[in-house]
C-alpha cells in the first residue's frame, strides 16, 4: 500500500510532521481533491509554477515540523500577480531561510469544515468530522466514527453536527455537493485503515466543501515515531459459553458451611432455583455442606466437571485455578476481588491466572465479579442471598456486581419482569463484553440486551458484533465514566477534540446500540423492554387527568423526540362524546371529566380503545386517575386485553392519586405484561427508548 | 425624552424602518459608540465627508425601508481612496437613484455581538445579546433579559452565551473590554424602556466589541405603526389574602347532600381538616347538609361573611356572584371550569364576572380552579375528596387544579411532607402568579414556593415581585408549554430568536428563580425544600454499595454541577479503616464491603459521620444497601441524629435491595425529615435544586 510505504519512509526518516504537498498527494491518492500545486525551491521554479497554476496564488512555507503556518506567518494568501508573487518570496526567504515553497492556487468559497484521523489511546483509529473555523474552537461542534467506518456510518454522522445547516446552503450560497464531500470523508476513512498504525494524528483544515468540489486546503499528518500495532482479541465462539450458561456439573471452590459466607451463599442459591446438575464442594475440611459431599481439594474433582466457581481470596486464586485445570475444567468463574483493580500485587496475580487460562485452554468469567444467572438452567454463580431468580426475556452483561446483587435483588422484590441471562464481566481478562454480546446475540432465550460497561475491550470485535446484533435485537447501554475529563492537551486538532465519551458516542450509533444516560434506566429499559414490542415510529397518543400534565408531558415528547399527531377525527369525535362539553378534546387527552362523568374504568377503557386503533398513532400512553373516593376500578385487565388486540403497538401505564391504589395498579398489571411507572415522566422516557432501538433496527446498511 | 420623540416623529410620517443614521444618532445619545458617518446626496458632499471621517471608507446607500443592506448589494466596504468612492457613488447612484448615502469609517477588528430588543407580543420589551453573524443564524446562541434588566442582569447574562469564550481572546486577538459592552447594552437597555411601545424590534448586527470599543456597526429601529401601551396590573395588598387563606366564615354556593358531588366533597373537607370557622351552604332546596343549615339563596346570607366558594355551572356564576356582592361578601373562589378555556361563550360569560368583580371590588381566584389550601388555618376550598391535610412549610402556586386534587392526594398518601399553602389560580381572571407570590413571599408559614404556570399575565410585575422574594425563600417554576413553537416569523433577527422560552428563561434567571424541568419534580423540589437547608456550595460526598453507581453517580454529578473534591485525609483514613484492603476508598466511597464485614448499620453510620465532618462537603448523599439477609439495621434514627448534629448541611437518602426494605426504611426516615428517594439519581436532582436555589439567594444586586 502505497499510503504506509510512504509513512513508513518518513517514520525511517525521523519526520514527526510530514510536508504539507506530501500529504496532500496522500490524500489526493484517496480520492480527496486538494488544490493544484507545485513544491518550489526558488523564485524561477516558483514563477514557472504560477504560469502553470495560474493566479491568484497561495505561497506556502515548508518548514518542517512548523503545526500552526498561519500563525507563523508562514502563509501568504492572494497573491494576485507577478510583482506579489516576487515580494511574497523575497519575504518568506528571508523569514524561513533555506526552506522550500508550495505554490498553490486560491480555494474557492464554500462551507469551512475541518476532518480528521486520530489514533486514540484507548478506542484506536478514528474519524473526526466538525464544522470548522472558529465553530471547531468555540463550539467543539465534531463527531467521531470508529475506523473502519461505513459509507453509511458517514452518511448518518453529518446531520449529528450541530452545523450540519451549513451544508444546506447558507446566506444564498449554494448547497454543499454532500455526495462529493461524503467521497472525500470516506478517502479519508480508508486511509485511516490503511495508514493505521502510522498516525497519532491528522488534520484536514479546512476542508472546503461547495456545490461542485470538496477540496482539502490543508493536510497535517502527525507522524508517530514507531509504528503501534493493536491487538484485537481472539475470534468468539459462543457454544464455548455453554460450560457458563448450561452446565451440567458445577465445582465451588471455597464452598463453606456458614451461614452467609459468599461459599455458602452461591450453594443456597443453587438449590433456592432448583438448579437439575451436579454440585462438588470444595474445602479443605471436608464434611457435608448443605446436603453434598465435600471435595477437599479441587485436585480431587471427577474428570469431566462442566464449572468451577472460585471463591478464595485472591492470592489463592491461583492455585486453585491449577487445582481446577489439573482436573480438565475448562470453564471458570473466578469470584474474588482484589486484583488488578486494587493493587501492583493485585495486577501480579490476575496475569498469572491469565497464563494459567492460556495454557490449559480455559475460559474465565472474572475475576471480580459476583458471578452470572442463567435461569432457563435454574443456574447461578452469585454468591449474593438472591432466591428463587425470575425467568424472562431480557439479558445483562453488566461490568458491575450490581445485577448479580443489589440490582437484581431489586428487580426480583420491586419489578415483576425476568432475565434470561446475566454475565457479569468483573475484570474480563478473558470473557469481555464483544463476546458476551455474541452470546446472547445468538442467544434464543434473550430477546433483548441490556449493558453497563466502563471500557470496551477490543473496540473494533466489539463494533463488528453489535452491527449484526443490533439488526436482530434491541441492545441498550449505560457507558459509565462518560463525563470523565478524557480530552487530551494536543497540538492536532482531531486529536484535542478526541474525548473518550465523543468516540464513545460515535461507535454506540455505529453500532446500531441506544445509549441511555441513567443507572436506573437499565432497570427501566430492562422492563419496556421484556414487556413491549418496539413501535413502528414515534407518534404517541396519551391521555393524562389533568391539563397540565398535557402540557408538561407534551413539552417532554418534544424533548424526546416524541411526536403527537393529530388524532383521526374518528378518535376526537369518540373520546369527546364521553367528555362533558367544558373540555374539549385534543390530542392529547384530557381525561379527567370523562371519568367523573362515566366512571374512571369506562372513560380509560374508551379512550386508550379509541387511541390504539387510531392509525395515526404507533404507541398508548394513559396516566390513570386512582382513589378511592372516585373508584378503583375493580379489575385493569381491560389494558392488557386491548394491548393484546394492538400487539404492534407498546401500551404504558403511570398513575396520579392515592399511592396505594397506584401500588395495587401497579401489581395487577405488571404480572399482565404492561409496564407501569410511578413517576408520569417515566413511561415517556421508556417509550423513547423502545422508539430509538427501533429506529436502530431499521437504519440503512 | 429624544427617543420618543424622534421615534414619534418617525411613526407619523409611516416610518417602517428608521434611516440607518437616525438610528444610530439615537443609541449614540444612549452611550453606544457608532462608526463616524455623514448622510450626503452627491458626490461633492461624499469628498468632502471623505475628507473629514478619512480612508477607508464605508459606503452605504440609504434605501427606505431597507432591512437587508448586505443582500441588495447597498453596502461598499473599503473604499480605499478617492478614486475607488467615485467608482461607489457612480455604481450606487445607479443602482438606488435618489437616494442619500452614509459615508463611514471603516470598522476595526472584534469580535462579532448581535443586539436588539423586541416588543414581544406576550411578555413584552425584552433585551437580546448574542453572538454574530454565522452564530446567530445556525446556533441560535442568544440570551434575553426582561426589560427592565438591571446592570448585574446583563453582567450574569452574558456568560451564558455559547460564544462566550469568544470574548475572552481569541486567535491571538485580546479580550474584549466587558466593562465598554455591558455599557452599551446598558444604554441599549434604557432605550428599549424609553422607547417601547414605539418599536417592533431593534438590531445592532454586528455589535463589534474590542479591547478597547465597542461599536454598533449597523442599527435597525423597525417602528410599530401605532404605539402600544402594556398594562401592568394593580398593586398588591398581600392582607388582601387573608379572606382567601384565613376566613373566619364561608359560604359554599352550590352546596350539595349527594355525596361525591363537587358541592358535598367541599364541606367534608372542611370537616375532615377541623376547620373552625363557620360554614353556610347554599341550595334553593334548603334543608341541611352534613349538619349544617342551608341558605336558599346567597342573597339570604349573614352579613360579614369572609369567602363564598361558588360552585355553580358556568352559566350560573353570574348570578350567584351578583349574589354574594349584594350580602357585602369580598372574597370570593369561582370553581366551575368552562369559561375562557372553552369557548367563546365562556370568555364572554368571564368577562362579565371580571366586571362584577370589578363593580364590588372585590377579590377572586379561579375561575375554572379546584381552590386553594391552608393548613394553618384548617381551611381549604377544594371540592376534590382530599381528607385531612398535612401542615407544612412549603407553598405551592399552581396554574392547575393538581395541587388540591391529585398530585395533594397524592403527596398525602405517598409523601411525607406537608403545605402551608396552596393556590390555585385557574384562568387568574383576578389573583394571578405575581400577587400568589407576593403573598407567600410575606407569609410566614410558608419558607419556600413551588410553582407551575403556563404564562405570566404581568411579567414586569411578576419580575419585581420575584426578585425580593428570591432573596429570602427558595421559589422553583416548572414553566408548561415550554418547549411550544413559540417563533415568529420575522424580518428582524432579534424578533426571530424570540422563542417566548429563550425569554422566560431569561426572565426567570433575572427574578432569582430556579426553573425545574419535570412536572414530578414540583414533588421531589416540595420535599426537599420542606426537608433540608440550602447548602453552601456543590461538595457533594456520597457513600454507595457498587462500584458502577460511584462511576454512573459522578457521571450525573458533572451534568448537574455538582463537584466531587477529594475528602480530607482524616475522612478517607476513618472510612479506610472500617473498609477491607481490596477497596480503596477514595470520593465518593465505596462502602459495600464495609459493610458486609462490619454491618450495614456501623459502616454507614460511621461514613455518614466522616463525611458529614469533612469541611470540604456541603452536603452527603447515601445509598444504603438495604437486604434481610444481609442485615437490615434495626433503626435509621442515627442518620436524623447525625444530620442535626449538621444543620447547615443536607442529607439525602436512597437506596438498592429489597423493594420492602427500601420501603420501611423510607417510612422510618421521611417523618424524621430525612428526604429518601425512590430512584439513585433523584437525591443528586434533588440537591441540584437545593444548590441552585442557594446560588441565586447569595446573587449580586
């Protein structure tokens, strides 16, 4: 490839900055225009260029190293004849002694826009597109694709630059040739792949986009010194997750005969969910824990055991990990925490467990985690007192404890939908996200994918998974650490903009995932999404028992991104006949007189009737009026029979009123398969969710 | 005063747009610096101006009614010399016969400001400050004030433009002097008092601010053809409340036997919350009511009776309101909906109680209003069956029935805090926001205000009020219709960018107000405010059980402005020392596995404890981890002991776990005042709210 030949040349040579003309027919060799140009060494070249190029002219410095030829005064821009192109010489000469010139013709107009490469110490190559000029310094106004990056990728990026207005032609100038300039960020993008490895750094700035050319009018290519290769993980094989999904055989190592001791615990759990394998204990002192055997060394297992779960400290991990390998286990979940998390020490052993994994071809979940469910096998390797677990729909792959724990002690006590899976990541020095992702991608139990990261292992594995899983299934996260100061101090504009949570952003949409922003709403999307089909748009009708929750809810649609059409007369004309004529109908509904006038069961059931067959609508919200005083209803499955008779269509239920008839609502429907929410914001933001995973999975390849 | 009668002058001869000079000459006598011009008519005059102002030049022609110079081409810059203004009048006198010219300077360098003012139809006057050129128009980067807008209005305003950096430096130029802007928009901002009613809009684009000017390089007056007075509403008389909020009689008109009729709900109220004062029904069917005696008639009643609740259709309010009048009655609450917001009829039938009201001067709430509240006085008019009311400190002014119907109930049912008073201002044909305001603002039992509204009938009034009233209680404003197309169409830029939200936010920042975004919130900010003391900054220290809520819950601390500072040595040792070696405590805490080897209850007792000492914390935040097997504390009074022991410092509560046990712990703490939520991310919007309020208490003058 010609594009690393020449880097590695410069590389050779020591060049941390490469000459402006040579990056430029880089680029031109990517399909990028650049303007006409010649390198000169002298007057006479110079004037024979200008004959060539024609005027007015740009005179360039090629001062090597030289980042900032602007403010260096190392530019000279319209040079309108031959008497300026002589001053214009004599003038650089003496300022950038012994330097060579480029001559370049005068860009045209157009809308200033600046791209880059950056090779991000964590995420790896990636393209940067902003508006330029003032707008990339005062606004950060950029977005940022992993590499590789897809035509559509690109295509998708544009509109998400707050300047994307520029481009539609602005102050009567014509609109940008966005299919020219998408040709021109997709050079780029190429070279980003093709020169990966090469680069900390490239800038394209501006880059000059009008109605008839994209051209770019000045390139900097920040050289690395060596050239850095990035490793990517090896290939996923997701029957390898059986031994942690299904086993049929399970070992504890550090199994224990005390009460609330984490050894204890993950045997209760077993038999709490009527786990069907075998279990081996494991410790040194032998006996009887909770009706089994006891192994007194992991060395005397039976040949053939599916998993082992090791719950000794630390430093012991290793030895019991030989313990385990020694009797061809080749599936772990190592529990312990006070690795590489903790301390030098802590890092010491996690990389000689990693050794061990390595040569006796084991796969490891952990170390620091507080294990994984899996409850069409009645399986479980926490060690938290959770019981009986709640089969469902819905899988986590979580780096945090939290939903083999706490979190999921709350779902199983406070929400009523269940999981099919949960992997909890902890350390991943082995299994890590990207291969979790394609489990449960493949997985049939696991309608939907929840996830809570803090890092992404192999970016790229991980992007070319989600790109296929999402297509298939609904994959939401929570990116924790994402307002964590990640800006580097730079002298490459890309690479100043490169915040870790911009790249972030860009790869989530790459990858076709729904970003949420809140811990809670992985709780939140966990249930809409087990409870919910995803909506064929964003038009939401909804009936709410007060004015201004109209007004409220309505403004948080627009936030949303939410959109509440007109209703089909149709609907108006039958809500408003329930409705006394004080209030008038409109989308949305106010409810209230309706249900005093008819009763609260009646009106909610028209209304949400009316509402779900109207064509104009793709999602129901209803916001219940309950107490006492006004009557309960004495039954809600009037909502899960009408969700039934719309199954395209999400159904959302939150309440006003007496908290106790809220909380009866809530458990009469909930075990029905309709989500409800106790705060009326809540149903808005979980249908935003189901709307943005259904736009996901409809986007263009 | 000059402006008036130049713009007056102007209006009379059907200006539509001043001369370009004639505006300038105008804010030149309101201190804005203006570029040196000369109107001239022909070329002698146009030398001998050259000669005077000096090269180079501007040239504009002065086209009447011309908004948009640039586009037509009617502006010449950089006339160099003598030759070049020729070769302009000639080209200009061609294009724009008979037309006189502006000769003027050419401007420095800056950076580039837009300023104007505009009349907005519904809130009046309002003063605009925004970035230039491109900004304007793609970013909509722009601020208004509420005119009057005080010197520290502009100072606080100005740094809340995106471009703000702009005026720091930028590019190697120097900082704009801010002193010389805030001048200028100053005496932009008396002229835009002096003036209004006389001008549509007013834009200064561009406003060049310098290192040592600030000039407005182009001004355009657009005149309204007739002048417009604004009304202001009559001065308040906060002891003009008491008949609303401390009656020592009321008649209810439209009092009913029937049980759940608005007219029967009424009474029970008032006998469910032990008022004392005396009750008078009134039904032409006469009899008794609930033990008390009904009046035929409201003309039948005792003289010297304080309130008359009137609950009678609209049709029928007229006449029981000419009732009440007659019996010497002044205070008076009109519960029926059905007037203004309905039809045309209904605003007819309005109006005709507004000059009943007005013939008897007496005082009303509503119409279309569920009543108000009073717990002090055992009082309420709310025919919404609510039972028996908490008292409390919080007072809420709502422009919806919500606040006495279900959102009360259900702040009865599921909160624990109470109300001091609530007003319910319906169609606010008479008590509107400001006077609402006015009166909790002398209330003494009311030490914050919560208040949702969908306009503001006298925004300067309401300015006013606001801005004393914010210097001694928290108010907090939920604004409905936030988010409603609210631009205009206009051929001035200031006009617009005048989204009547960009100008509420403006005016609530300038009246010390906190703007909440959630209809939920007007609870969650309730009960903070009733529960917790204004911290003194945004330190926030918090203990959770997870590693992952640490990273989410930071990330949510950045959004909202809170900071995390390190703790002091002493607090992270005295934490450390309860904390096993494999967690390192740094901020917030980590305090899961304190807790699992020293207790739930000891672990969080003692980091509350050290995080509560830590002068570098304003306020704590904890999570509790709430389990039975894992111990659920037998008492949570230590957390209401250990935050008296720290009055100046708030102390949230949230939690993870069993649902039941989050719930007792939430029943245990709330009565204790400790604020407890539902949700991990609400302590921290909770506090932000508290912060804020903080914030614009100790604001500048």
């Amino acid at each position: 490839m010609r594009a690393r030949e020449a880097l590695s040349c410069a590389m050779d040579k020591g060049v941390t900055l490469l000459p402006e003309d040579e990056g430029k027919s880089l680029m031109a060799e990517y399909g990028i225009s650049v303007p006409h140009g010649r390198r000169v060494s002298n007057l006479a070249e110079a004037e024979r260029a200008a004959v060539e190029i024609g005027y007015p002219l740009v005179l360039k410095a090629l001062v090597p190293g030289l980042a900032h030829k602007s403010e260096s005064r190392a530019v000279l821009l319209n040079i309108a004849d031959l008497r300026g192109l002589r001053s214009a010489i004599a003038d650089m000469s003496r300022r950038f002694p012994e330097v060579p010139f480029l001559v370049e013709e005068m860009a045209t107009e157009g809308a200033e826009l600046i791209a880059g490469l950056v090779d991000d110490p964590q995420l790896g190559p990636c393209l940067m597109i902003g508006t330029g000029g003032i707008f990339t310094e005062v606004f950060e106004d950029a977005v940022f694709l992993l590499l590789p990056a897809t035509r559509a990728d690109i295509v998708a990026a544009l509109p998400r630059l707050r300047g994307y207005r520029l481009l539609s032609g602005f102050r009567g100038s014509p609109p940008v040739d966005k299919k020219r300039l998408v040709d021109a960020l997709e050079g780029l993008a190429k070279f980003g792949v093709d020169a990966a490895g090469y680069y900390d750094a490239v800038d394209i700035n501006p880059l000059r986009a009008a109605a008839d050319t994209t051209v770019a009018l000045d390139v900097k290519v920040h050289m690395k010194q060596v050239v850095t290769a990035r490793p990517e993980g090896r290939d996923l094989n997701s029957h390898d997750f059986a031994g942690f999904f299904e086993p049929r055989s399970v070992a504890i190592v550090g199994a224990s005969n005390t009460p609330g001791k984490p050894g204890n615990t993950v045997i209760k759990n077993l038999i709490a969910n009527g786990y069907q394998g075998e279990i081996y204990p494991v410790n040194p002192k032998g006996g009887e824990i909770l009706g089994y055997t006891v192994y007194r060394s992991s060395a005397e297992l039976p040949e053939g055991v599916d998993l082992a779960v090791i719950i000794v400290p630390a430093k012991d991990s290793p030895e019991s990990l030989r313990d385990v390998a020694s009797r061809g286990i080749k599936h772990v979940v190592l529990s312990a925490g006070g690795f590489a998390e903790t301390s030098d020490t802590g890092a010491t052993i996690q990389q000689e467990l990693l050794d061990i994994l390595a040569q006796n071809y084991m796969r490891a979940l952990g170390p620091n985690t507080s294990g994984n469910i899996s409850t069409p096998s009645r399986f479980t390797s926490s060690f938290f007192p959770l019981g009986e677990l709640r089969r469902g729909n819905v899988g986590y792959i979580a780096q945090t404890g939290n939903f083999a724990t706490f979190t999921m002690k709350y779902i199983l006590t406070g929400e009523y939908f269940g999981v099919s899976r949960v992997v909890g990541l902890g350390n991943k020095i082995d299994v890590d996200e990207s291969q979790a992702l394609a489990y449960l991608g493949a997985d049939p139990e696991t309608h939907a994918i929840v996830m809570y990261v803090e890092s992404i292992k192999y970016p790229r594995k991980f992007l070319e998974v989600a790109r296929t899983v999402t297509r298939e299934k609904p994959v939401v996260m929570l990116k924790g650490g994402a307002t964590a100061a990640g800006k580097q101090a730079a002298s490459a504009h890309t690479a100043a903009l490169a915040a870790e949570d911009r790249i972030i952003d860009g790869l989530l949409r790459q990858a076709g995932i729904t970003r949420l922003e809140n811990y809670s709403d992985l709780v939140l999307a966990g249930k809409v999404l087990s409870m919910c089909p995803l909506p064929d748009g964003n038009r939401v009708g909804f009936l709410a028992p007060s004015g201004a929750m109209l007004v409220a809810l309505s403004d948080l649609c627009t936030r949303l991104g939410l959109t509440l059409p007109s209703l089909m007369e149709e609907t108006r004309e039958r809500i408003q006949a329930i409705t006394p004529s004080f209030i008038r109908i409109r989308k949305p509904v106010d409810i209230w007189a309706a249900a005093l006038s008819c009763g609260v069961k009646p009106a909610y059931a028209d209304g949400l009737d009316a509402l779900l067959k109207d064509p104009n609508l793709d999602a129901v919200i209803a916001i219940f009026m309950l107490t006492r005083e006004m009557g309960m209803p004495d039954s809600f499955s009037f909502v899960s029979e009408l969700a039934q008779q719309h199954k395209d269509k999400p159904v959302l239920i939150s309440f006003t009123g007496d908290k106790e008839c809220m909380d009866e609502c809530r458990s009469a429907l909930e075990p029905l398969g309709i989500p409800t929410f106790m705060q009326i914001e809540e149903p808005f933001r979980a249908l935003s969710i189901l709307h943005r995973c259904a736009q996901v999975k409809k986007r263009p390849q």
